[in-house]
C-alpha cells in the first residue's frame, strides 16, 4: 500500500489529465449512476474550461517529468479537447488509493498549473475552482471561520451518506466530532494569519509550499450515525476573501481492519503456541502448588510437636509465600502472553523478553528432554517495540528449535538463545539448534504462510513472527548452521537510533 | 517412633530439580521423623550412594532407605535413575503429569510407588513405609544371603561337591560312586557341611541352597 501512495502526485496528475478526456464508455468506472457529472453538476463556466485545458497541459508536462513515472497510463487524453471537458468527472479512477495528507500537495499542484495570468478571468475561478475537487478520489470541503461546512465535494457526500448539498452549512463537528475544538486549540501552532493565509489555488509557484496543515487520525460519523476510522487534513486558506479551511477526509476502514486483522491473527497464533505448551505450563504452575501443599501439611505436624518446632513453621509461611508469589508469576506471564491489547510500543530490554521465554518454555525443555541454554548480553541497549509480540516471536522460534531436535540423538537436544548486540550497533537474537536443519532452499520457503513441516501445526507462527520483526524495523532470517542445525537470527535496531520512534504499523 | 527412626538409620532420599519442591517435600518427611537428604540433580545422588557403597565395608548391608523420585528431572530422568538402583533403595515417584504408560512403566521396574503432585501428606507417608519395609526386607534378605554366602565359603571345593550331589537328593553312596571314594568319607564330609552350614538337617540344607542358588552355588574356588 504503501508503495502505492508514493505515486499520488503522479496520480493526481493523471487524474487531472482524465478529468479532462471524453467519456470512453458509460458503464466505465462503475461509479453509481448519481455521480454523472452531466446531471450532478453544471457545466463549468468558459473561463474555467480555458483553465483546465491549460491545467490538462501542464499536467501531461508535470507527469512525464515525474520521477516516478507516468502513474496510470492517460489513454483516453489523446483524443480530449477543451469543448468536452464538461462531460468527464466520472471518468476519474476511484481505485487511487489516497493518502491524505498527500492531498496538500494538490494545492501545490494546482498552483503551479494554474498560469498566473488572466486576472480578470480569477474571480470566476473562485466560484469554480472547488468543482476541480468534484472529481477527487478524496473527501473535501471547505469550513468557514466558524467550522460550519461551506461546500463539499461529491466524495465527502458519499463518504458521509449525504444527500446532494446536504452537508453544506453543517457544523464540522457534526461529521468528525470534536475536530473543531482540537483545531481552536491548536490555532497557534497551525499559524493561521487571516491576513495573510495561503490563496487556495492562487499561490504562485516561487510562494512558500503552505501553512501547516493539521492532520487528525480520528473517527468520523456518517448522516446515518454510523461511525468510521479516518483520516483529516486541514488547511488554511483564503475563500472568497476570508479565512477558511480546507479538508479532506480519508476512510481508513480498511486499514483499520487490515491492521486488526492482522493483530487478530498474531493473537490466534499466539494463543495456538501456548495451547502447544499447555502440558508443560501446567507443571510449571503444579510445582508452587506441590511446594505450597507439602510445606503446609509440614507445618501442621510441625506444630503438633512437642514443643512445637516455631521457627521451622516461620521458615515455612516464608517459603509458602514465595511459593505463591511464583505461582501467580507463572499465571500472569501466561495471561500477559494471551491477552489481546492493542499494539504498544515501549523500552524493551530484550534480554528480559528472552528470559521471560525461557522461563515460559523451561518445563518443556525438561518434558522434551531439551538442554536449553541462555547467554545474554548484560549490557544490551533498549529497543522499541511491543513486548508480547516479540516474546511471541522469540516463543516461536524456540518452540520451533525443540520440534527440530526431537528426533536428534539425546546429547544433541541442545538448544541456545543468544542476546547480543551487532557490531553495526543492532540488537541481535539467535535460537539455535542442533537438529537435522534444512535444504537451502526451504530456509526461505518457512516463512511463507501455510508452509509447515508439523503434523499439526498451521504454518503461520515464522510468517507472522516475520512481520511482526519487520513491523519493528528489524529482521527475521535463518542460516544453516556449518556443523549441525540451524540457526534463526532476529535483529532489531536499538532505541536511541531516531529511526526506531517513528513507529510503523 | 521418630527418635526410633533417626537412631536407626534410615534415610529417605528427595531427588527433584525443583528447589522449592525438594524443600517443602524434605520438610514433610522430616517432620515424619526420617533423616532426609536431599538432591537437585539425579546424578548427584546416583554418585552419592555410589560414593557411600564402595566406602561401606565390603560385606556390610546397607540400612534401609528409600527415594521419592521426580520424574521429570533435566539432567536424568526418574525412570532411567531407577534403574541404577537396587531392591534396597525402592522408589517412590512423583510426578506433575503422569500418563498410565509412564505409571506402568515405573511400577514394573520396581518402583514401590508412583503418585502425582501436589501429594497428600498421609499418601506420601504411607508410600515412604511402604518402600522403606520393602526396603527393609530387601535388606534383611541380603543379610541372610551374605550370611549364607559366607558360611558357604568356609566349605572346602570338596565338600562342596558333596553339598551340590546331597541336596540334590543322591544317597551317600551315589555320591561316593560318583566322585570315585567311599560312602564314609562322603558321610564325614556331609556332617562337615551340615555343621558349617549350620543346618540341623537335610531339609534345611536345601533351603539354604536355594536361597543361596539365585546368585550361583555354582563350584567356585573358596578363596
């Protein structure tokens, strides 16, 4: 997606260009039949047409000088001519996935291919230059100096299922609440001089790019009263002579969703693995509660002695205490490792995760008859990330070692976790094993989905686990080992590197 | 009772990876009155009871004890410890998940008990009787043996012979026959045995010489 989005300008370029061609075919972009263009919205005035014929040219211009290329190829523009560039806003493509704080740019956009010229042709503009938003792929408006809605595109009427013309004079907090309060209050740092604000469309291409816009990652509410993920963008600018601000509205569902999806799944996986481990947690929890029962019953006939033995009674309340204590531990690692939260990102300290897994895994190491041995680092810097996840992915591989020396002589049940940091400065973790290992080309075919070598396992646990690594900026591979096994290898930049604060998602 | 089974000697070894487990279980038996010691790891133990066999006296019995066993332990595992232990020191296992393969398994080899965790204070005790009069048995047993053994040896490779033909139900003469002398040097070599033996009569000597066949009352020199 991501990669997508670096090509907005492009897009948006090419947008433009097809805003300006002929109707290829009605049923073309399978747009619902209310955003025709010939019956939504009047012909655009001359002056206007004489514009957008020049914004066409400067756009064609603009994208092939584009360092990313022409984005889509404009394959009607060909045949286009400024008489019938009244017919063609639904011919704009509304699969462009839009980023809107890319949107901005667009006034850049449009500045520099509007000519400067024509000035008595600008007031017209004024009227119309919203109407070049008709066709965005992208929720806007314009707010005026109240937040009351003055004119929305036929993409924010759809977003917010308005009727035609239904949302203009709406207050803005009505469709992303408490949007205006947030921007009363950041009015200093949004630096809006009402005397001098950024012309809409207006600014000549030497001006400085823009105010600072103000980006909101919120919920907004439909006619309806339904709520969305979205993103919105607002912009200073000068409307009709006044101060106002430009908006737009991104729908986020979809990454929302993807990116709950995908929690969901990491969740699933994670609770799947620890199932695996049940047996043995079982007996991690029965240990305490052996220790707890047998010093009571110790006790009691402690006490029963003649004179009774009190300080050996002492020793043990002390002992049952402990005892409690590491049995509550082991409950809270266990609900710590399922639960469901969202994604939080904090100072880790790595070798801590490590022994956390270890000390999960330790009676199945001795069930397995596994040797499993820790070497961490002592004085490793702090990374960033989100602790459950890493100790699932840390879970994973050595839970992965253990499957992979189960059919190894005895003595070569030898598993080792490492901790240490790189000589570029990275964080490394290393589970290695003693197993059989595999064939180099199935080293990068496990971390495909669904490519298992378990009988019943489901062949997510290295994918997800991968993408939860590269989600923290860092790297999940595995090497064979030059004698005997493999070796999976994570790293993970460290905490005072600025890079890892702009967490991803 | 207690003060009885601490002057007597009897031990009850612990052998659980598991401090606070190994702890706790100590504390239990303790408080029943037996000497306890406790390991950590298997082969400690395994090296400890070695240790203290090859220092015993080489025809001294060991006293009667017995181990309460984790199964699951990292450096050996509990069944594969019993099996380098003898009738003297039966064992009582533990365990957090047994499976009835592994409870059968432990019980065919000898085990004198297996029980899960957490265990109940009067089961645990039972079973350490339990064990510790198998054991003790085990030790009156090779006692006797010993006993036998060294009686057995006091005999000449002659009358040895005798015994072997007389207790398996040959008349003197047989025997004279059959190792080429006469009927009264077999007779004086017959009361000869019978008084080394110290056996009052045939009958007895028989008994005496099944108990002491199992480990071989095959001719060997009497050094």
């Amino acid at each position: 997606m991501n990669i997508a989005l670096l090509a907005v300008p492009a897009a948006v370029a090419a947008c433009f260009v097809r805003l300006l061609s002929p109707p290829r075919r009605a049923m073309h972009d399978g747009l619902p039949p209310r955003f025709d263009a010939s019956t939504r919205r009047p012909a655009l005035h001359q002056s206007t047409r004489r514009l957008l014929w020049r914004a066409k040219s400067a756009a064609r211009a603009l994208e092939s000088a584009s360092p990313a290329g022409p984005a889509q190829p404009p394959a009607a523009s060909g045949s286009s001519s400024p008489s019938n560039a009244s017919h063609t806003s639904h011919a704009c493509a509304p699969a462009v996935t839009w980023h809107a704080s890319r949107a901005v740019r667009w006034k850049e956009w449009l500045a520099r291919v509007l000519p400067a010229s024509h000035a008595q042709q600008r007031t017209h503009a004024y009227l119309d230059s919203f109407s070049l938003l008709e066709c965005a792929p992208v929720a806007a408006f314009v707010l005026d100096a109240q937040g009351q809605v003055m004119c929305a595109n036929a993409h924010a009427e759809r977003l917010f299922h308005g009727q035609q013309g239904q949302l203009s004079g709406l207050g803005i907090d009505m469709l992303v609440p408490h949007l205006w309060s947030a921007v009363q209050r950041d009015a200093q740092s949004l630096q809006v001089e009402p005397a001098a604000p950024v012309d809409m469309f207006r600014t000549p291409p030497s001006a400085p790019a823009a105010a600072p816009a103000l980006t909101r990652e919120t919920r907004a509410k439909r006619r309806d009263g339904s709520d969305f993920p979205a993103q919105v963008v607002l912009h200073p600018i000068a409307w009709q002579g006044a101060s106002a601000m430009l908006g737009f509205v991104c729908d986020r569902t979809e990454s929302y969703e993807l990116k709950r999806d995908r929690q969901e799944l990491a969740h699933l996986t994670r609770v799947s693995t620890l199932g695996e481990l049940a047996g043995s947690l079982a007996h991690e929890l029965n240990q305490p509660l052996t220790a707890i029962l047998s010093n009571v019953q110790a006790a009691q006939r402690f006490i029963e002695h003649d004179p009774p033995d009190l300080a050996e009674v002492r020793d043990i309340l002390n002992d049952i205490v402990d005892d409690s204590c590491r049995a509550s531990e082991v409950i809270r690692r266990i609900r710590a490792f399922v639960k469901k939260e969202e994604l939080e990102l904090v100072r880790l300290d790595i070798g801590g995760v490590l022994r956390d897994v270890v000390q999960l895994v330790h009676s199945d190491a001795i069930v397995r008859g596994v040797h499993l041995s820790l070497d961490v680092d002592e004085h490793l810097p702090p990374v960033r990330g989100d602790k459950v996840q890493l100790q699932q992915v840390m879970l994973n591989l050595i839970v992965n070692a253990f499957d992979a020396v189960r059919d190894v002589d005895p003595l070569d049940r030898v598993v080792t976790a490492f901790a240490g940091r790189d000589r570029d400065g990275m964080i490394r973790v290393a589970v290695r094993d003693r197993g059989h290992g595999m064939s180099a080309d199935r080293l990068e075919r496990i971390f495909k989905p669904f490519v298992t070598s378990k009988a019943q396992g489901l062949g997510l646990g290295l994918s997800i686990s991968r993408s939860i690594v590269e989600m923290h900026r860092g790297r999940l591979w595995a090497e064979k080992n030059s004698d005997q096994g493999m070796t999976f290898h994570v790293t993970l930049p460290p905490w005072n590197e600025p890079a890892t604060a702009r967490a991803t998602e | 009772m207690n003060a009885a089974q601490c002057e007597l000697g009897v031990t009850v070894y612990v052998v659980d990876d598991e401090e606070c487990v190994r702890r706790a279980l100590s504390r239990l038996i303790h408080s029943a009155g037996y000497r306890v010691e406790a390991y950590g790891l298997a082969r400690e133990f395994l090296a400890q009871v070695a240790a203290q066999r090859s220092a015993a006296l080489p025809h001294s019995v060991p006293e009667p004890a017995c181990v309460v066993l984790d199964v699951q332990m990292p450096d050996l595992s509990g069944l594969e410890l019993q099996r380098e232990l003898d009738e003297t020191l039966p064992a009582v296992f533990l365990t957090g998940h047994g499976d009835i393969a592994m409870t059968v398994g432990a019980l065919k080899a000898g085990a004198a008990d297996f029980l899960t965790k957490p265990v109940r204070d009067a089961d645990l005790l039972h079973a350490i009787g339990q064990a510790l009069a198998r054991s003790a048995a085990a030790v009156q047993q090779q006692h006797e043996l010993r006993e036998l053994q060294s009686r057995l040896e006091r005999l000449t490779p002659r009358e040895r012979e005798v015994m072997q033909l007389v207790v398996l139900g040959r008349l003197n003469k047989q025997v004279a026959c059959e190792l080429g002398t006469v009927e009264k040097t077999v007779k004086a070599h017959r009361a000869r045995v019978m008084q080394k033996m110290e056996v009052g009569s045939l009958a007895e000597l028989v008994r005496v010489a099944d108990k002491v066949a199992q480990p071989g009352l095959s001719p060997k020199p009497a050094s």
